[in-house]
C-alpha cells in the first residue's frame, strides 16, 4: 500500500508508524539490523518525514536505537539484561502496590477497576491480531501507570517508568509472542482486587507473582527468539 500525499499528516505518521512497528515485531526488521530511511521510505511509499517521526517514536519504546551520524538499528533481544531489570521491576511494582492499598483514593479504585473490565472485554472479543497484543500491551501498561498514581510517589514514579521503558521490546514480544492466552489478566485482577480490598500482603504477593511470570517467559521468548534468527 502506498499512501498518498493527500492524507492528513497525523493518518499519514501513525500509519508509517504501525506498519514500521509490524514489520519489526514480526521479524520482516531482523534485530540488529541498520535501518536505511532510504530504503524504507521507499519501502513503505511515504516520505523521510513521517518516517523519521516514527523512528522517534519506535525509539521511544525501545523498539529501534538511534545513533548520532549512523542511524537507527533495530533493537537486539538481550534476555539477561531484561532479567536483570525484571528484577528491578518486582521491587518497584511490589512498593506500588503496597503504597496504593493506603493511599489510593476511591478515584483511583474506580479507575483500576475500569481497567480490568476493558481487559475481560478485549480477552472477550480478541482474534489474536498484532492490534489485539498491542492494545493488550497498552492495557497492561496502562494499568500500572494507574496504580504508580496511586501510590502518590514521585520518586517512584520516575524510576519505574525508566525501567519500564527498557523493558518495552521484551514486553511487547512477550505479549506478542509468549502469552497468547492473555493470562496477565488474572495477574492483573490479583493485584487490583487486592489493592481495592487494601490488603497490603496480597497486593505485594500478587505484584511479584506478575513479575515472576514475566521472568519465566523470558526463557521461552529466548527460545522463540533464538528459532527465528536460525530461520533467517
């Protein structure tokens, strides 16, 4: 599909962005691999515009790694450093969850609840596309930027969202790749139904049990992931 200079920009960026996104997390973009803006805006029928704004948004998410002078690359799968910030993650997610079963207001408890009903309703509906993981992944996040802003912890807030970030690519294959069945909805209920009952102990085990499974999955990423590139 080539898209046309007619189409409104905001259309024209988003569009280059997802199809950029789909070809990475499919494979098509290998990881490592130097990213030529010639070649793709060539590829995806667009100009180096919008194409560069999609870079900076892929980057953003850890999907792409920008380098003064050189370019983007496509982000390489590095498990043990995911692992390492998994690790980091459980300690700053089990300390959410235990500052919002406090702090958290009824504001706050509405909003975690309103999260968990979008994510029965697209576990419901879902047909397993890439627009289903994303917007799975973007729930899942969504719900943890919920519970940070219950917590009422700017310092804590700041750190988790750093190592969130980084963990974007293994979040987005794990979600893609590994947990198909959607099971980080009960994880994810665990957690709010505790935090909504303000059991600081059940929120606290609930939260590393989510952090915990994201581990396991790690080693079944880097199996799947070690397969594709044996393909190519």
């Amino acid at each position: 599909m080539t898209l046309t200079k007619n189409e409104p920009r905001a259309t024209l960026r988003e569009t280059t962005y997802a199809r950029l996104k789909d070809l990475i997390l499919t494979g098509q973009l290998r990881p490592s691999e130097r990213l030529s803006e010639n070649a793709l805006a060539k590829r995806l029928g667009v100009s180096r515009t919008p194409l560069r704004e999609a870079l900076m948004k892929l980057e953003e998410e850890g999907l792409v790694v920008g380098q003064r002078n050189l370019g983007y690359t496509v982000s390489d799968l590095d498990i043990t450093a995911f692992c390492n910030l998994l690790v980091v993650r459980e300690a700053l997610d089990v300390c959410a969850a235990r500052l919002a079963c406090v702090t958290a207001t009824e504001e706050d408890l509405d909003r975690l609840r309103g999260v968990i009903a979008q994510m029965v309703e697209l576990k419901d509906s879902a047909n397993d596309t890439p627009s289903d993981a994303a917007r799975n992944l973007d729930l899942g996040l969504y719900i943890h930027r919920v519970i940070l802003e219950a917590a009422r912890n700017d310092a804590l807030t700041r750190l988790t969202e750093q190592v969130y970030q980084q963990l974007r690519l293994a979040l987005w294959l794990e979600v893609l790749w590994v947990d198909l069945e959607h099971t980080d909805l009960d994880e994810h209920r665990a957690i709010a139904d505790a935090i909504c009952a303000r059991d600081p102990e059940a929120a606290e085990a609930a939260a590393r049990a989510h952090v915990q499974s994201s581990l396991k999955n790690m080693s079944k990423l880097q199996r799947i992931w070690a397969h594709r590139r044996a393909m190519d």
